[in-house]
C-alpha cells in the first residue's frame, strides 16, 4: 500500500513540475519574443523537448517571426497532425507559406479552413482575393458571397465584389457594390477610383 501511494505521488509530482517548466518556458519565451530574440524564444521551448499541439504552434510563430519559413511550415504542419481540425495552425500555416509565395498551397490551406469552418469570412474572404489576382472572376465570386450573406456592409468584400463585377464588364452590379464600400469609407480613394472607371 504504501509503495503505491509512494508510486502515484511521485507520478503526481512529476506532472506539476513538467507543467510548471512548461509554463515557466512559455513565459521566458513571450519575454524573448518581445525583446525580438527570437532564436533565445525557439531555444527555450526546444529544450522543454515536448512535442504538443501548443509548443508546435509557437514555434511555428516563433520560426516565422525569425524568417526561417521552411521551419515555421514543418511546425505549422505539426501542430495540425496533432489537432487536426485546427483553424488556428492552419491561419499560422499559411504566414510562412505566403512568404515563400507559394501561393497554390496557401489557397490550399484556406479551402481546407472552410471544410471545417464553411462560414469563416477571413478565410472566404482571401480565397476571393486570390481568385480575383488569378483573373478566376467565377471562383471569386462564390467566395466574397459567402462573405456578404454574413456582412453585407462589410468595406473590403464589397469592394472586392465591385471590383470583380466591374472586371466582369457587369458595370451597374459593380456601382452597387462599390456605392455601399463607399457609404462605409466616404473617404476611400479606392473606391473612387474604381467608381470613375464605370
């Protein structure tokens, strides 16, 4: 009996001082993050050697703020083996690979976001970005309308609609769109010139 209880409280201990180093690391790591010692951030968090969900995505942050892309993707790419519906890694994954322009897997990255979370108007609203920068004025659509079913008064969707309706040559539907970004920025010189191209 004694040797069980012996057993489970050094079991117990075990896991509060590994919660308190993890804790402790993290900590030490938001200070060097802050200092931008970015290298002294990694370090701290690779010493702890763990491989968490948390630890992988910070370290993708962390790679990434250092410009070490290829490492901040490997972690990125952790951290969504081991939470695999995780939104969140996924909007981290796609930081390093816009740096390194990859944008066919950033696309990628955000249609699997919108498997798992259909409505997100962040990641609807980039698939339309991307879709109108390749010219695929349909695809684009379909997306920044998802984005203005949810919020239709938001500035930047109606612009971009505006502006793939106008590339369309459908003039009267853009001068809508592009009418309601301006209620919303009476000041946007965006918008106005896109409105002196009708």
């Amino acid at each position: 009996m004694k040797i069980r209880l012996f057993a489970l409280s050094l079991f117990v201990s075990s896991i509060l001082f590994a919660q308190q180093n993890t804790e402790l690391a993290f900590s030490k790591s938001y200070s060097f993050e802050y200092e931008t010692q970015y290298t002294k951030a990694i370090a701290v968090l690779l010493d702890l050697n763990i491989d968490t969900y948390q630890i992988n995505l910070r370290l993708g942050w962390l790679n990434y703020l250092n410009k070490d892309y290829i490492k901040s993707e490997s972690y990125y790419k952790k951290a969504v083996a081991i939470e695999p519906a995780s939104v969140e890694a996924r909007f981290g994954h796609v930081l390093p690979l816009s740096a390194l322009g990859n944008w066919n897997s950033v696309l990628n990255v955000y249609l699997e976001i919108i498997k798992y979370d259909p409505n997100n108007s962040i990641a609807n609203y980039r698939i339309a970005s991307i879709y109108y920068s390749r010219k695929e004025y349909g695809n684009a659509s379909t997306y920044v309308n998802r984005v203005l079913r949810l919020y239709p008064f938001d500035y930047d969707s109606n612009l971009l609609y505006g502006k793939i309706l106008l590339a369309q040559g459908k003039n009267m539907d853009a001068k809508k769109y592009l009418g309601k970004a301006l209620e919303y920025n009476p000041q946007s010189d965006e918008v106005k010139a896109e409105l002196k191209k009708l």
